[in-house]
C-alpha cells in the first residue's frame, strides 16, 4: 500500500517528466522554424561574353559558396554605360578593357583594391595604383578567308602595310574605333610606334581601301566568315578559336604594330559587398583563377600573371612591336584620335 507521502512525491516526478517534454518540444519547434541561412551574394555587371563570364561566375560560387548574380553591361555611348554602372548596386564590373577603367577612374565609378597576387604581373600589364586589375591578355590579329584570297592571288596578311594590297579594296571589315578593342589598338599602337606623321599618312591610305566599319567585332568576323569581305581586324583569342573551328578561316598575327588587349575587373565604389567583391578579384588572380579558362578549352585567353613564362604565347605569336600603352592619351583623347584618323586623306 503506498503512502500519501509516496504518492505525492511520485505525482511531482510525472509533473517533472511531462514539462521537461513540453519544453523538449518546444525547442524542437523552435528550431524547426529556423529559417536556413542564405548564402552571400556577389553582384557582377559583365562585359564579357555570356560563355566566359558564366564560367568565372559558376566557379568563384562553389569556391566560396557564393551566389553571383548576373547583368550584363547594355550598348550606348560610354557614357551612357557609365551611368548604367552608377545608378545600378553592383560589386564588380568584369571585362572592362584598360581604357574603359581608366576613364571610370577619372568618374569616380571605382574603388582602388590591389588583389593579393597582382604584384606577380608585369608592370606594363597592371594598374599600379589598383583602380582595376588586369585578368586576361590578347593581341591583334587579321582573320582572313582562305577562299577569296586565293581567288585575288594573296598570301593572308602579316602587317598593316599588307592591307594597302589593291585587290583588298572593299574588302576589309573592323569594328568602329568607338567600340575600342582591336580596331582601336590598331590605331593607336600604330600611332605611337611610327609617330603621328607617318600614322596618318597610313590612314589616309587605309581610308582609300573603304573599309567596312561595323557595330561590333562579331560582325566583322560573320562578313568575313561568308565571304562578303575578305580581312576582319579582330581580337587574336577569338580569331585563332574560329581558325580551328573553320577550315576557310585562317588567322595572322600583325608584327609591325599589335597592342596588348587587356580585360580587367574592378570594384564599384560603394560596392554594397565590398568584401565578397575583394575575395572575387583575389580569386581570379590565384593558381586556380588563372588556369580556369585553360582547363575550360578557351587556350587563347592567356592569364596576365602566366605572361613572363608562357613559351607557347612566344611561339605562336613570334616578335611583335608592341607599344606601352599611355592610357592618359589613348582614353583622354580617344575621339579626337578617333577623328583625325578617319578624315585624313
């Protein structure tokens, strides 16, 4: 027979168990109710294509558990692009070419970071003060159609001099010198390596050879790729790509005047993920970041850290005149170059 006492002691140890079980469950609803943690997010603006820039994205997102947005930076003026990049949150703006950063510097659109391995690249290849840094180096090349020029009786060309041919007038495609890139390398390394004289002396013949000026290097390339025009002045990773894709299609690396293409990154002051967009560039030039596009098939995008060791970039390309760059003249006075060049005759 059990005891009052007994009994009550009992009734306070069920008591005990069932609100230790209530609280029990409590904290497993509790917890249950926890929202799972988002991952960081990194926003980029690109004015790479949507291949490369998808590719650098996906990889720095499983690195560092990141999400990475995507935009891509529209057309217009330079100008226009700039106020697309300032009125928008954006961490980084990937593909910049030298002249674009340079310009965005002088706006005030950028935010000075040097990543933690730019001091491996040359210094005619970086910016020294770390308003952008330098990713990815090309040259100029001359795509050329293997049909039409042997139907004119050339051999595709190796130097500027070579486009003055008779038989290429009408026949050469570029992108408008606003857009920069290879068109605008042409000029300017030419410029700088002859002078300013003999420069537009060349212009004035180039001009008489009426070449197609189009909206975009892609352009260009598809003239030359049906056989509408003969020679495309284009990027050199993109001309060799096409070379093994297309027998018809065969590219040459100008020697007399070529430039150092470079694509860039750089953080957009105020960037809202200042951090995430540091460790971005920091990524991008480490080990991994720089043999990502080799290990991806694109072999023509050379890295600028790999620059100084790179015996297969010597050989394919041989001796070139290639000019330092002052970016102070070739982005200052990028329209007044621009129009002298065309209106010389």
């Amino acid at each position: 027979m059990i005891q009052k006492g007994g009994l009550r002691i009992m009734r306070k140890i069920s008591f005990a168990k069932i609100l230790a079980l209530l609280l029990a469950l409590l904290v497993l609803a509790g917890c249950g109710s926890e929202k799972p943690k988002e991952k960081p997010q990194l926003h980029i603006c690109s004015s790479m294509n949507k291949a490369f820039t998808e590719l650098i994205a996906d990889s720095f997102g499983k690195q560092t558990g990141t999400k990475v947005i995507i935009n891509y930076l529209p057309g217009g003026t330079q100008q226009q692009r700039f106020e697309y990049l300032r009125q928008h949150k954006f961490d980084i703006w990937l593909g910049g070419t030298s002249e674009e950063f340079f310009m965005a510097d002088e706006q005030h659109i950028l935010q000075a970071y040097q990543a933690k391995e730019s001091y491996k690249v040359p210094a005619e290849l970086r910016n020294r003060t770390g308003e952008w840094t330098s990713l990815y180096l090309s040259y100029i090349a001359l795509l050329s159609n293997k049909h039409n020029l042997q139907a004119y009786g050339l051999y595709a060309p190796e130097s500027w001099d070579e486009l003055l041919a008779p038989q290429l007038k009408d026949e050469i495609a570029m992108a408008n010198f606003s857009m920069g890139g290879a068109s605008f390398g042409m000029l300017t390394s030419i410029w700088q390596l002859r002078g300013r004289e003999a420069a537009l002396e060349y212009a004035a013949k180039l001009n008489a050879q009426n070449p197609n000026y189009t909206a975009g290097f892609g352009e260009a390339v598809d003239k030359v790729y049906i056989g509408k025009k003969t020679v495309a002045v284009v990027p050199l990773d993109y001309a060799l790509l096409l070379e093994t894709r297309h027998r018809h299609l065969f590219a040459t690396v100008p020697k007399d005047a070529n430039r150092n293409i470079l694509t860039g990154a750089a953080i957009i002051k105020g960037a809202p993920h200042e951090a995430l967009a540091k460790s971005f560039l920091d990524y991008l030039m480490s080990d991994e970041g720089a043999e990502l596009l080799p290990k991806n098939g694109y072999h023509y995008m050379w890295h600028v850290k790999n620059y100084p060791y790179n015996d297969g970039r010597r050989e394919l390309i041989g001796n070139v005149q290639v000019p330092v760059d002052d970016l102070s003249w070739t982005s200052t006075y990028k329209n007044e170059i621009i129009k002298k060049w065309v209106n010389a005759h």
